[in-house]
C-alpha cells in the first residue's frame, strides 16, 4: 500500500512539472507571435532570413536572437555606417533608451517602465500616470560593458553587432528579459520592448 501510495505521489508530481512545462511553453509561443505578428504587420519588417529572396533593394528586416530575442536597426542601409564602430562581445557602449512592457502594440508613454531620455521623463511625470511623486530616472548616458550580465540576456544579445550611433529596437520574450521576476513596475512573464540610441562604442 505505501508503495502504491509513494507511485501514486511521483506521477502527481511528475503531471504537475509537465504541466508547468507545457503553460509555459505556450506562453512563451504566444509572445513570440505576438512580436512577429507585430514587426511583420505594424512595421512592415521580413525575417532577415528572407531578405536575399526580397524583391525590394533594401527591404527594412529584424534578426532573431536564441528564439526569444527580435532586433530591428533603423538605420540598417544608412550610407557609410559600415565604417562606423561595431560592437563586440566586450564592447563598452552608451546608450539613449526607453523601455517599454510590450502588449503585442505599438509602445507607448503608457506602457514604459523605464529612461533616460529627458522628454519621456518629463511627458510621463506631466502625465501625473505613474506610482511617483517625482520619477528618479537619471538622464545621463547608460554604460553597458557587456560580457559582464549588466543587462538583460536578450539586450547583450541583440546588441552585439550594432554600430556607434546606431538606432535600434528590441523586442524580448520575458524568457530573455526578467523571466518570473517582478522588476519594478513590471510584471512577471513580461515580454518587453527597449528602443535605443547607442551614443558611443568603446573596446
């Protein structure tokens, strides 16, 4: 009888782990769908594995990044930026940013959780919307020395091969943000978007 009993509680408990796989897992398929859906439609963007097969001359793209990760440069076809620097795995990078929770729409003032950018602090404290009598965000420039896990998985990795003065956007499952952590004013399982100015590159 113990024996059926200690049968019993294993299978119970390997059901649940399962289960608790497979809803994640359908979570994260449904953020994934919901960037895609996005950037294909609102952005008008081609997985950049199609861009050799495009018809434009220089149809705008986003990269994927571990399957949890979306990157489009703005600025992809500017003239001359091939000579601009690029950023490596050790690189040393400034940035201009606004961080947004992503709900499958275009980001707005609503919907960010995070700047340095001195007009978004100002509009969203004029907006009298957030938990804050007065928004601390500083407005200096953001060093990230990657390599060093100073920012999320799925920005380290979007970020490595942009260029000084790049513009770029990055849209995360919250499997390559903050995962089941609130953080702030986001909640758990969150995907989120980060727009970025990258001011300086250094190696």
């Amino acid at each position: 009888m113990a024996m059926k009993r200690l049968i019993y509680t294993v299978m119970v408990l390997c059901a649940a782990l399962l289960c608790g796989c497979t809803d994640d897992e359908d979570m994260l398929t449904k953020q994934k769908d919901s960037i895609v859906r996005y950037l294909t439609s609102s952005r008008r963007l081609i997985d950049e594995q199609e861009v050799s097969s495009s018809l434009d001359e220089n149809p705008p793209f986003y990269t994927v990044f571990n399957n949890s990760s979306y990157r489009h440069i703005t600025n992809y076809y500017e003239a001359g930026r091939e000579a601009w620097m690029e950023v490596e795995p050790n690189s040393i990078i400034d940035i201009q940013f606004n961080a947004y929770i992503f709900s499958g729409s275009e980001p707005n003032l609503a919907s960010t959780y995070w700047s340095n950018i001195p007009a978004t602090i100002s509009a969203i404290e004029a907006s009298n919307k957030h938990q804050y009598d007065k928004l601390i965000w500083s407005t200096d420039p953001l060093t990230v020395r990657l390599g060093r896990g100073e920012v999320i998985e799925g920005l380290e990795a979007a970020l490595i091969g942009c260029r000084d003065q790049d513009s770029v956007q990055v849209y995360m499952t919250s499997q390559a943000a903050y995962g089941k952590h609130i953080i702030g004013s986001v909640p758990k399982n969150s995907p989120v978007a980060w727009y970025i100015k990258i001011l300086s590159v250094t190696r």
